[in-house]
C-alpha cells in the first residue's frame, strides 16, 4: 500500500502527518517512510534513524570523443533542453541542463557521444523504531529533482506500507512522488491561500486518477475553516482528520519530537486516519495491500 502525503504549498503539515502516521501504525504493519522532498528533507530529523547504507545518486550525461566527433550538429539539434551547442570548432555540453533522455548519444551518426555518470545527490537508508526510513537529498545547486525522488522509491517494497512524503506544490516533482501511489493525502489549512493551493492538488491527484482524501491542520485558527468544509463537500472528497492549532504541537516540532510520542491519544486518531485510507483504496479497486 503507498500513500502519498502531499499540499499545494509548504508549511502545512507534510511531514508532520507522514511522520505520526507511520508511528501510529508501526505495532501492526511493516512500514517504510519515503523522504521525497529532496531539496528539504527533514523527516530524518524526526525520526533519527540508524543508518544502514548510503549511495550515491547519478545521472548519465553526454561526454564528446572529439577525435571521432564531425560537428554535424545533430545532437544539438535534438537537444530539448539546450544542454548541448556546437559551435564552429567544437561540441559544449551543459552538464545541469541535461535531462539524461540519451537522445544525442543514440542518434550520432558518427558514435562520438559516451554518456558518464555524473553525481547529483546523496540517498540514505536506514531504521528507526521498526520504521525503514529512506531519504534523498539533492546536492545543492542541482536543478533536476525527479531522478533523486525516483532513485528513493527504487526502495519501495510490496510488502509494506509505504508513506511517500512529498514535495510541496504541483511541480513534476510532485508528480514523479505520486506516480503509482495507492492514495494521496492532501495536507491543508484553513486559509484562502490554503484553499488555492488545496484545489491545485486535488486537480493534480484527479489527472492522475488517485484517490484522495484531506486533513486540515490548524483547522480553529481562523473562521475560514468552512470554505475548506465547503470545498470538499463540492469536490466529494472526504475530510478523514482536522488537527487543533496547540502551541504545545509547535513546541514539540521544533523540538523534534513527534506528537503522537507526547500525546499518546493522538495515536489512535491517526490510527483511524489510517483505517479509513485503507478502505478508501479498497473501494476504489487500487492495489493496496
């Protein structure tokens, strides 16, 4: 079963409830928490975990052999992304703009294009209370994002349930998080930003044909917590948990202490936000486990 935590902007409370949930049902399933928000992971600092292994995270980029290299000019023809120039007397390549589609090596006529590898993150493995957590994180400078995500659940496994916390907005970053989810569970608060960005991300979960459910966090911080009502009404998307604004809550976080570890009665809250994802998977036909 993969459950995917998403928002439409930061600062609702993804990690928050990825981290609680897996902690709330760690007594009865084999879990595994997916850091996917790789350009700020965080849910390591929550959960501390033991570190198994790390590896290194690489794309192929183009490398010119410049003695068999003709300067055609068809690979940068190609090239989507400008990622190479040939100019009048040789062949420059944009190692950060390469998207590694391996177009320009395949179709050189004269075979002068090697691809090499080229690290562009860091992906941590490890365990934490009989949680599998795994995190990757993007070397700083680094624009292309979805490879990072997509070597992360490389670590998916069949057997678990899997809870993907996902980077904020509707990016392809996003979208590459989503891919084969079973559920995703749309994190809000009661906002008119929060309601904006709240209906991006459902448009996003209903392209993809995931189902969905929400959880709104601060829900009593202001008296806009009925558009979100309302919203979701008209959407037929159910609301499986609100979450008080506590201040105890903030101090906790900024502690790095997780909620359901100080209140012991939020853990059977996010036990049931469990139970009913579950049978919303069943109920749509999805593949959970």
């Amino acid at each position: 079963m993969k459950i995917a935590v998403a928002s439409g902007k930061g600062g609702t409370g993804k990690t928050t409830t990825s981290i609680n949930l897996a902690l709330s049902i760690n007594d009865e399933y084999p879990i595994q928490l997916l850091d996917c928000d790789v350009e700020e992971p965080n849910t390591f600092l929550f959960m501390n975990p033991t570190i198994t292994n790390e590896e290194k995270i690489t794309v192929k980029i183009p490398h010119i052999v410049e003695e068999k290299c003709s300067l055609c000019g068809l690979c940068g023809e190609i090239c989507s992304f400008n990622a190479i120039a040939v100019l009048k007397d040789m062949v420059m390549v944009f190692p950060e703009l390469c998207h590694s589609c391996g177009a320009c090596a395949y179709l050189c006529p004269e075979n002068a294009i090697l691809e090499r590898e080229r690290e562009i993150g860091i992906l941590s493995h490890g365990f934490s209370e009989e949680v599998e957590c795994i995190q990757g994180k993007i070397n700083t400078g680094e624009a292309l994002v979805p490879p990072v995500i997509r070597a992360v659940k490389k670590y998916l496994s069949d057997g678990k349930v899997s809870i993907l916390d996902s980077p904020p907005g509707t990016s392809c970053a996003v979208v590459t998080t989503l891919l084969g989810s079973d559920f995703c569970l749309l994190i809000t608060e009661p906002t008119p930003f929060g309601l904006h960005d709240l209906d991006l991300a459902v448009n996003l979960a209903e392209k993809l044909e995931i189902p969905a459910g929400v959880v709104i966090n601060r829900w009593d911080i202001s008296d806009n917590s009925s558009i979100i009502e309302n919203y979701c009404r008209s959407k037929k998307i159910p609301i499986l948990l609100k979450i008080p604004y506590d201040r105890k809550t903030a101090e906790l976080y900024s502690q790095g202490i997780p909620l359901v570890k100080a209140d012991p009665r939020w853990k059977k809250s996010f036990k049931n936000l469990f139970h009913s994802i579950k049978e919303m998977i069943y109920r749509a036909g999805t593949p959970g486990n």
